[in-house]
C-alpha cells in the first residue's frame, strides 16, 4: 500500500487543545502536512510507534520543519530505543535541533504540554513497538499500532475512542504465508478487541491490500453491526473531532 500510495502514509496528527503532535511521519508525511496546511512549527512533539518505513520515512524533514530548519531549537521526539541506536532514524544533527529526545519503554508515562500520554506494552511485532493512550483534560483514547494479536491486548488499551491499525482481513499464520510478515491484525481481531473495549467510537486505518480490496467502509459497517459500537474506516485527510464522542 505505501509503495502504491493507493492510500497515503503520512500518519496522524493531533490537536489536543491546542498541542498539536504528529504520530508515525510515513512516506509523504510533508507532502500530506503542507496539502492539508498543517503547520509543522506548530507541533510540539513527533512520536514513532516503531522504526518501519510506513511509520518513520519523513522523520527527519518533519523535525527540519518542526525545528523552522533548526532556526528554532523546540519540539521532543519519542520513540523506542532501537529506532535511535545502532541504526537511528533520525540524523544527530537533527536530534540537536530538538528540545529532546524520549525513549518509549513499557509501562512509561511522558507529557507534551497539557498531554500525557502512555506506551502500555510492548508489541509483538520485528522491531520494538508501542501502542499510546493519550489523556487530554476531557477524553481519553487509544492508538493500537502495529502488532500480532496476544492475549490480554485489549486491557491494556481503553477511553473513549479506539484507533487501530489494521491491516489483514483474515489472521494469518507463518506457515501459510512463509516469509511473509504476519505480525498485523486482522479483520476478526479487531472485532474482538472493539467487542471487548467497547470504545464509544472506533477508527480504523493502515490498511494493508486485503483490507483495502475488501472495501475499509464495507468492514466497518459490518464491525458496527457486530460489535455495537460506532466503526469508522480513515479516509485520507478524514478528520475527526474529539467532541463528537460527547455525543455519541
Ligand atoms: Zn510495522
């Protein structure tokens, strides 16, 4: 999907009254910011839920614009550990433009502003990866980023609204697809999870091919018949208002 751009990669961007973070810059993250007239000096952190390409590409230039091309020293980074060693996503030079740099481990809490937010458990995924549940002073939400499915994931996940990548419309296991990457949920997973967490609304996204073929907005309106609660499928440039929740 993100060598197709079928769908862009350019993650998500946050206004949480008025802190504005970008989560996972993919591919095309500047291109999608500056369309969208997304102010980059504006944010004040980027958070990489892991090192792939789909989540990291643009790291850099959006820390050149977040840093106004290092005129303005400002903004944090936060990521897990084996994004920023031995092979690091993000140029030293780049790192020095920023206020910070935070490691995301399991079970740490870290604050942007008014914000805080969580990375509850480590993923079951190649590289190190977390999920986040954001706090603002009126709701709470959680992003489930890229990973197998494992028991218990839901509990460690809740609030309001539920955003997950999902990427296989069916489960997929190594022997059936050797050498391929599995480490995704599935259409059913994500069942599972919303059945479990009963969030007021679900967002889903990162779609991989399956999913797309199989129409995101068919599964989520399946999802909502199956699970009760309201499923939507991103679109590209969707926007969603946290004060819709109180409605809901
Ligand atoms: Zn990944």
């Amino acid at each position: 999907m993100v060598i197709s751009q079928l769908l862009a990669s350019g993650g998500l961007w946050l206004n949480l009254s008025g802190t504005e973070i970008l989560v996972d810059p993919g591919p095309g993250c500047i291109v999608q910011a500056s369309k969208k007239k997304l102010k980059a000096d504006k944010l004040g952190a980027i958070i990489l839920s892991h090192r792939h390409l789909d989540h990291s590409a643009d790291v850099n230039i959006m820390v050149e614009a977040m840093t106004q091309g290092g005129l303005k020293q400002h903004g944090k980074l936060f990521a897990p550990v084996d994004a920023l060693e031995a092979e690091p996503v993000i140029f030293s030079f780049l790192k020095d433009h920023l206020e910070g740099v935070e490691v995301l481990e399991e079970g740490k809490s870290y604050s942007i502003g008014d914000i805080s937010f969580t990375t509850p458990v480590r993923h079951i995924h190649p590289v190190e990866t977390y999920g986040m549940v954001f706090r603002t002073a009126r709701h709470t939400f959680s992003h489930i980023t890229d990973t197998r499915y494992f028991e218990g994931l839901s509990s460690y996940y809740g609030g309001e609204l539920l955003i997950i990548n999902l990427v296989f419309l069916e489960p997929r296991t190594q022997a059936d697809h050797p050498g391929m990457p599995i480490d995704h949920l599935s259409v059913p997973d994500a069942a599972h999870i919303i059945t479990e967490l009963k969030p007021r609304v679900a967002i889903l996204t990162h779609f991989g091919m399956s999913v797309w073929r199989a129409k995101p907005w068919q599964i989520a309106e399946k999802l909502s018949q199956q699970t009760g609660v309201k499923v939507i499928a991103a679109r590209d440039g969707m926007k969603f208002d946290l004060a819709e929740l109180d409605e809901v």
